[in-house]
C-alpha cells in the first residue's frame, strides 16, 4: 500500500511541460452579417438587423493561414491523399461563439444557436415573424404560447428551472446573458476563450461564421440526421442534432457561399497575447 501511495503522489507532480495556454480574445460581427431580408406576411420585404441571425462563430489556432488554395482564407492543409478531397487541418485547439442547443421541438432541430436568445417568446418571434416558418409541436401544431413552450421543454428535458435549458441565453439569476452585444459602430462584439490550446510562437487565430442558407433552411455545419440524442418515444423518432466533429479539421467541406470568414488572422507572438478578430469576408 505504501509503495502505491507513493507512485500516486509521483504521478500527480508530474510535469509533462505540454505548452497550453488559454487564449482569451474579442470577435467581432459586422452589422451586414447580422442583416437579412425578411418577408412580411402580406408579401413585403425589408432589410432587418438582429443578433439572432448570427450563427455559430467558429474559432481555432493553426500553424499558419493560407490564400492560395481555396477562394478564401483558410488553414494550412497537410498532404492531398487523393484528387478528390484536400488534405486535412491540424488545429492546436478551437472553441466558438455559440452552438447548437436543442430548442426542444423537431422543427427547430439545428436552428438554434446558444447565446442568442434570451427567453422563449424571442424563439416564437424569430422563426414566425423572421423566418417564416413557425415552431410546431410534435403533432405540427404551431406553438404560440410561451407557457406551454416551457412547460414542453421541462417534461421533454427532465427539469425543473430556465438555467437548465441550454440553449436560452440566460444567467443563474435567471437574466438574459447574451454572447454579443451591439456596439457604437452598429457592429456586434462578443468575447471568446479558447482553452487548453498548445501554444507555437507564431501560430494563427482564425475563424468563420456559419450563415442560414438564403431559404433560411439550414446551417451546414449542422448534423440532423446522426448527431443529437434521440427521441423515439411515441410519436417522435428523429435526432436532436450537433456540429459535425471534423469542422476545425476540414472547415472548406462546411464553409459555403454566404458564410462570413476572418480575412485577417491573427498572429500569436506571444503566449500572452489576446486575439482581436473580424469575420469581415462575405463569402460569395
């Protein structure tokens, strides 16, 4: 027993001097990626500016950033294994700005990004008035009542207070906690932390937005169909959906025209150093 106590008591000392860091840093949104153009219900349409049309910000550190491959910014590639796939990223760590939480109905699966909404009526407006397509119930009834839309969650979820609901932006006093915030230019600003990413002096930060697609549809970097836990009991069967896990390691496979991409990386001299990133190139 002694001889065992004394191998725990090394092991925990031991230092592997593994180079991480965390890395804190400010991301910013301009306010034409936060714009869409929204159809009334008598036809009309109109240019509208929301946080909510923010999707998930994607941020990782590489080796280095390249132009030369691709029609945009994008991570070095290792070695091409065949003609038809490009080779693959090798981030030394990643983290984002928002990500899919399951909103507790079907029709909502990969739609909801966390950080974004602060209670269930902001959920209701957005996808009726915004979207236009209405979240419905299991039985694609359309759900108009925030009682009942909060009281469907706590059954389907096994809980009992708001804070457990992960993909309402609210803190533990039950006040909204949004992950951007508009600045004086117009644009948005949020905060990010990149834990435990192994440090290379020089190394690159850099990072994209993934846009709804223009019929307000989809995300792609979104899997409905495999990822998720899922619901079959009764009259459910489908995945609640995720982020594909490759999305850091092959970001051009998800990377589609309307996304919003940082043009300029950011470099990391210093372990110290506190990336300042703009997701400031309109992927056409």
């Amino acid at each position: 027993m002694t001889h065992f106590l004394l191998l725990f008591a090394v092991g925990c000392a031991f230092d592997e001097s593994i180079p991480e860091i965390d890395i804190a840093g400010t991301i910013r949104v301009p306010r034409a990626a936060a714009t869409r153009t929204v159809m009334a219900e008598d036809g009309s349409t109109s240019e509208v500016t929301d946080e909510r049309f923010i999707g998930p910000v994607y941020l990782g550190a590489w080796s280095s950033i390249e132009n030369d491959v691709l029609d945009y910014p994008h991570p070095e590639m290792g070695p091409v294994l065949s003609t038809d796939q490009r080779g693959d990223t090798y981030p030394y760590g990643g983290t984002t700005v928002g990500r899919f939480s399951f909103a507790c109905f079907e029709s909502v699966a990969c739609k909801v990004v966390t950080g974004r909404f602060p209670d269930f009526n902001s959920i209701l407006d957005y996808f009726h008035d915004y979207i236009g397509d209405p979240v419905t119930d299991p039985y694609t009834r359309e759900v108009t009542s925030t009682d009942y839309y909060e009281q469907y969650c706590y059954d389907y979820f096994h809980v009992t207070t708001l804070q457990e609901l992960t993909f309402l932006a609210v803190d533990e006093d039950g006040n909204p906690s949004l992950d951007f915030a508009e600045d004086e230019n117009g644009d948005f600003v949020a905060t990010f932390k990149m834990y435990h990413t192994a440090y290379t002096p020089g190394m690159q930060v850099w990072g994209w937005m993934d846009r709804l697609d223009e019929d307000y549809d989809f995300f792609t970097t979104c899997d409905e169909n495999r990822t998720g836990p899922n619901s079959s009991e009764y009259n459910l069967d489908f995945y609640a959906g995720g982020a594909f896990p490759d999305i850091l390691v092959r970001p051009w496979t998800y990377i589609q025209t309307g996304d919003w991409i940082v043009q300029t990386p950011f470099t990391m001299d210093t372990p110290d150093a506190s990336p300042e990133l703009v997701v400031d190139f309109n992927y056409e």
